[in-house]
C-alpha cells in the first residue's frame, strides 16, 4: 500500500503541474518505502533531497505560469513565501527524523502537505491560473 495514492481528484487540469504532482507523489512514496524497509533515516538524505529538487521545480514552473499569465505580484509573493514555508520545515522534520531516528515525523509531514498543496495552496493559486492560456 502506497503511503500517498494518486486520484484523478487531484488534477488541477494544468498537464505539467499535474505530471509534476505525480512525480512528487512518486518520490515521496519512494522514501516512504525505503523507510519501511528499515533503511536508516540517515541513508535517506538523497531520496529526501530529491522530494526538495521535484518540488522546487514543481514551485518555479508555477512561478513561471503566474508571470507568463501577468499574474499580480501577491499571488507571487503567496508562491514564494509558500516555498520558504515548505522548505524551511521539511528541512526541520528530516533533522528531526535524524535526530531521533524517527522518521514518522518527516512522512506524516510530507502526507499533511500535499493534502494542503493540493487542496488549500491551488484553490488558492486557481484565482490567479487560467488553464485554457497555459
Ligand atoms: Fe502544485
């Protein structure tokens, strides 16, 4: 069973951000199976800095839609105030998880955020992304 499943609820219906989610949802499932297999949380720091690589390119192709579409300078100011947000405590949990040797933290972490990604961060961001002009 796949810590995070992917539904077709999910699609924001841009074809790139949705491809991007999957890949998100995919690395992150990832780590959550190297976990399960007992690998030391200390061993995972490439699969986690992968989770950060996909998402950081998740987060500049949704900065570049909003300035492709003269989007307002608030909602560029929500995408990057979001990704400090994000990368700041997901740093935080996999320190925590190392520190702890417990990595529960860190993958209940990345499951709440893309609930609230897929949920609070793109209702917000479909006020400012026109889909029929990406
Ligand atoms: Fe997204």
């Amino acid at each position: 069973m796949m810590l995070i499943n992917w539904s077709d609820d999910d699609l924001v219906n841009f074809p790139i951000l949705d491809e991007q989610h999957r890949g998100i949802i995919s690395t992150i499932n990832t780590l959550d199976y190297f976990i399960k297999q007992d690998w030391p949380i200390t061993n995972l720091k490439p699969t986690v800095d992968t989770v950060i690589h996909n998402v950081k390119f998740h987060f500049k192709t949704e900065e570049t839609i909003l300035i492709k579409q003269n989007a307002p300078a608030i909602s560029l100011a929500i995408t990057r105030d979001y990704r400090m947000q994000f990368l700041n405590e997901l740093n935080k949990h996999f320190e925590d998880a190392v520190n702890m040797s417990d990595p529960k933290g860190l993958t209940d972490y990345l499951v709440n955020w893309w609930s609230g990604h897929k949920l609070e961060y793109h209702d917000k961001l479909s006020n400012y992304l026109n889909p029929d002009v990406a």
